[in-house]
C-alpha cells in the first residue's frame, strides 16, 4: 500500500462509516458534518503516530487507521 492508496482507502472507509451510521436525515449539512467528524479522530492519531516514528508514510498509517477506528465505532455502536 503506497500513500495514495491508504488516503483513498481512508476516505472510502469515512464514507462507508458516514453512510451506515449517519440515519435518517436528509440534510445535506448533517451529511457533511458527520462525514468531517468522523475523519477527525483519524487524522490526529495518525499525525500523533507520524510524529512518534519519523519513516513511515502517513497516507498508509491513516488508511490503516481509518479502517480500525471506524470499526470499532460502529461495533460500539450496534452494542448500545
């Protein structure tokens, strides 16, 4: 996975998450919102793990991120 792929693979990953769990809304500005809140968390744990360890790429650690927080998230909120 190269650091376009792992922005693509974040992104896709923030719209999927947005689109399950954003309900039953219609407004546009709910969507975008919810879509900019859930790429939130990503991004500042992967810029936190970008300063900690200097040669990794960052596109790749937000992909992998990305994936991780929203799954979580999601299963956390099936459970509730």
């Amino acid at each position: 996975m190269n650091n376009k792929t792992g922005y693509i693979l974040g992104l896709v990953s923030t719209l999927v998450y947005t689109l399950i769990n954003h309900g039953d809304s219609n407004k546009l500005i709910d969507f975008i919102a919810s879509f900019v809140g859930a790429l939130i968390i990503p991004l500042i744990i992967t810029y936190v793990i970008s300063l900690l360890f200097k040669n990794i790429e960052l596109g790749k650690i937000f992909g992998i991120t990305s994936i991780v927080i929203h799954i979580i998230a999601t299963i956390g909120k099936l459970n509730s």
